[in-house]
C-alpha cells in the first residue's frame, strides 16, 4: 500500500506544472496553457467605464465607444487605437477636485491608445502617443497614471529595440510618476520593477551568456525581494520573472535572426498569470508585428 502511495506522489509531480516547465541547460522552453487573447492593460477599459467622470458633451460619443470595444473584443488593437486618438481631443478634461490621478480625461485616453498600438506591434504610433501624454506637464501632489502608463511604455519600446539602459531610465521614471500613499502599494511597485529590471540586466549581456541567464529565470532561478505587505509576493515574482525573461529572449532572439525560436519562447509570456501582463502585451505586439507588418 505504501508503494503504490509512493508511486501515486511520484507520478502527479512528474506530470505538475511546475516540472513540465523545467527545461534542461540550453534548452528553450515550451508554453504551456497559452491565451488566445492578450490580457488588457487594465486602464484600457476603464477609461470607457468611468463616462460619468467625463464632461464630453459630444454628439455620437456613446457609439463611438461600442466601436472602440468592438475592435478590442475581436483583437484589432490597431484601429481601436486610432479611434481612441480620434475622439481624444474630444473628451473635455475635467477639474482636478474631482478626478484623482487624471483617470478618466483625456491624457488617460491618449495612454490608452498608446497600449493598444504597442499591443499593434506599432512601435512608432505607440512612441508618438506615449510621448504626446509625457509632454504635459506633471501636476498634483500624487501625480498622474497616464504619465506612468506612457513612461512604463516608453520603456517597452526601449526593449524592443535593444536599448535596454534606456529603458531602464524610463522605468526608474516612471516608478517616480505616482504616489499613492500606500504602503502595499509602493512595495508591490517596487517589487515588480525589481523583476523587470533583473530580465533586462540580464538581456543586456553578451548574446550565450544572456540567453543562458534568461533560461534560468524562466525556471524561476533567481531571488525575489523580501516583502513586508504582500505575503504573495514571491509567488507573483516568479510567474511575473518568467513572463519578462520569456519576452527579453524573445527580443534577442530576434535580433539574432532566430524567428522560429523567438516565436517559441514569446509565447511562453501568453501563459496564463496575474503578474505578468506588461511583458505579455509586448510579447504579443512582438508576434502581431512579425505576423503582421506595417504596410509600407
């Protein structure tokens, strides 16, 4: 009965999740589980959702906005964008008294359209829209998400192009763009800047050694930061660590002329997880540029 005990436990770790997606030294990783669908930065759909915050007063806005989420709902982010960047000048901006964070007026629009070309694959409509929303001078005392959002993007396009001190400049940037006055808050930020900034430490080293370094952090080899608040937090570092390293391979991979094993690894980032969003958005913009390229 023991034996039999025995082999039952050993059977169901060999086959769980966690040792299907060990890989051997060398070895590239295969996806497991992987969404058809990107998930949606989530202040993609908010600025849709909080109207009642939005003095527009324009006629056919109520359509328009069925549009937007129609083009979202069949994955044609592309044009969603451009509806969105369409309609921005058209959402009135409102007092500062009654929106906190700039949520819901017009910069968080133009933000939001930026997300959704990277999710394109457009990296240059993408730089235009984060870069228009960064123009804007900061102001209030707890600071403004849609400058975050478009600094954190900056940062996206950064790494998509290799530059990865530069992208690192607008990480710190925009970890400095919000105060929100929580302490979970601030941990939970700093602790995920700590595993974005770790994959992109290690992709910006030499091509053998960086692609080994990565490989290792998609098994979860490497320390996660203490966490005072969020007990969770190494659980979500790893699965978030594994979405970055997947994606930064996939860059580099590409860099390097290798499509078919850059293809691989990138949809390791579209496994399902809480954590690893960001790195999903620009894993999948990634694919949605080699399968669909911009017209000439």
């Amino acid at each position: 009965m023991f034996k039999i005990a025995c082999a039952i436990l050993a059977f169901g770790l060999l086959w769980s999740p966690f040792f299907m997606r060990q890989t051997r030294p060398g070895q590239l990783p295969k996806a497991v589980g992987v969404r058809t669908s990107p998930p949606l930065p989530w202040h993609v759909g908010r600025v849709g959702q909080t109207k009642w915050k939005l003095e527009t007063g324009v006629e056919g806005f109520e359509p328009a906005l069925k549009r937007i989420s129609t083009k979202i709902g069949a994955n044609d982010f592309e044009e969603a964008a451009r509806l969105m960047e369409s309609w921005a000048p058209k959402v009135k901006n409102v007092a500062e008294a009654d929106v906190d964070y700039d949520e819901g007026v017009r910069a968080a629009w133009e933000a939001a359209a930026g997300d959704l070309y990277l999710l394109a694959g457009r990296w240059e409509a993408a730089e235009r829209a984060f870069k228009h929303v960064l123009s804007n001078p900061k102001e209030g005392f707890k600071g403004s998400y849609s400058r975050q959002y478009a600094a954190y993007g900056m940062a996206r396009i950064s790494t998509v192009k290799g530059d990865y001190p530069r992208a690192e400049e607008w990480l710190a940037q925009g970890a400095h763009e919000v105060w929100s006055g929580c302490g979970n808050c601030e941990e939970s930020e700093r602790n995920r800047n700590y595993v974005v900034k770790t994959a992109w430490d290690r992709a910006s080293q030499k091509y053998e050694q960086a692609r080994r370094e990565l490989i290792d952090m998609i098994d979860g080899k490497f320390p996660t930061q203490p966490a005072h608040y969020n007990l969770s937090s190494e659980q979500w570092e790893h699965e978030m660590g594994r979405a970055e390293a997947a994606t930064a391979l996939g860059q580099i991979l590409l860099k390097q002329g290798r499509t078919a094993e850059a293809r691989q690894v990138l949809l390791v980032a579209l496994e399902p997880n809480k954590s690893g969003d960001s790195a999903a958005q620009t894993a999948y913009g990634m694919l949605n540029a080699l399968d669909h390229p911009p017209k000439p």
